[in-house]
C-alpha cells in the first residue's frame, strides 16, 4: 500500500499533506460522452429539447461540478481553480455529444480530480436534460486524457 497516498501505514484512508509539496501550474483535461439515438440528438442540435439549452446548461454545470468537487470526493483538496472550460462537441458518428473538461490552478497538488467532475457532471446534465426523450442514452469513455505540473511531470493517455 506504500504506492497508495491515500492510506496511512495501518491501511486507514486519509488526506495527504501536502504541505511540503512545490507550487506549480497544474493543468488536467477529462474526456467522456454521452451516446444517444440520433434523433435525440437531432433535438439537441435544432434547440428542440424540452428543458431547453442542453449544451449551455450542461456546460454551467460542468464548471459547477469542478468547483464543488472536493465536496463529493472524501480526500480532494479544495484548491484555488484558476480556469475551468467545458467543450461539448456534437459527434453524429456516435451519435452524441463528446465532452472535453479543462481544469487549471497554480498549487501543490493536481486537477484531475476536478476534470473528472466536470465532464462527468456535465454528462449526467446532458442526460437530464434529454431524459423524456430517451432513456436509454450512455455515459461512457471517462478517462483523464492530458495531466501536466507537479513531480510527477507530464502524462498524457494514448490514442
């Protein structure tokens, strides 16, 4: 359990410090969709939905679930966001829409966490927007894809 920071010597969970770490610019990027039929996907793209902006909405809430994040996740750090960008891209190949979250902050720790949020709530708000329309629509292919600052450098997922 040495490689798990999350857990003391006796296996307990706990917030790492820290405190003695260097203070970097810290950037994470998250990916996921959301498949849909392509005549949900239609209303989308018309404007149609009957909750209105899907896009809009789900992008405000994409950027809410960044900021709140060390509120659902036990051991995350609150840190001061310093840019936080939710893209969501119509992909008529899936069908659906493709989600792409940007988290930024100058700190001791990183963003990821943060990232996942925001295109995970993001994802969730699309699917609440659509639900009277389809049911059957599916989160998938949430993934860290870009992380860079801190010691442990640069990763980037590949293709």
């Amino acid at each position: 359990m040495a490689d798990l920071t999350h857990f003391d010597q006796s296996g307990a969970a706990h917030m790492v410090d820290v405190s003695d770490k260097a203070v970097t610019d810290r950037i994470a990027v998250a990916e996921c969709y959301v498949k849909m039929l392509p005549q949900t996907l239609e209303k989308v793209a018309e404007g149609t939905a009957k909750k209105g902006d899907v896009l809009g909405v789900a992008r405000l809430a994409g950027i809410m679930g960044a900021k709140k994040c060390p509120d659902l996740i036990p051991l995350c750090h609150p840190l001061p966001i310093t840019k936080v960008s939710v893209d969501l891209e119509l992909d008529e190949t899936l069908p659906g829409v493709r989600i792409t979250a940007t988290v930024k902050t100058t700190g001791q720790t990183g963003v990821e966490m943060e990232a996942l949020t925001a295109a995970s709530t993001a994802a969730l708000t699309v699917y609440d927007m659509l639900k009277a329309a389809e049911k059957s629509m599916e989160i998938s292919g949430l993934q860290v894809v870009l992380k860079d600052g801190g010691k442990s450098g640069r990763y980037e997922a590949t293709a």
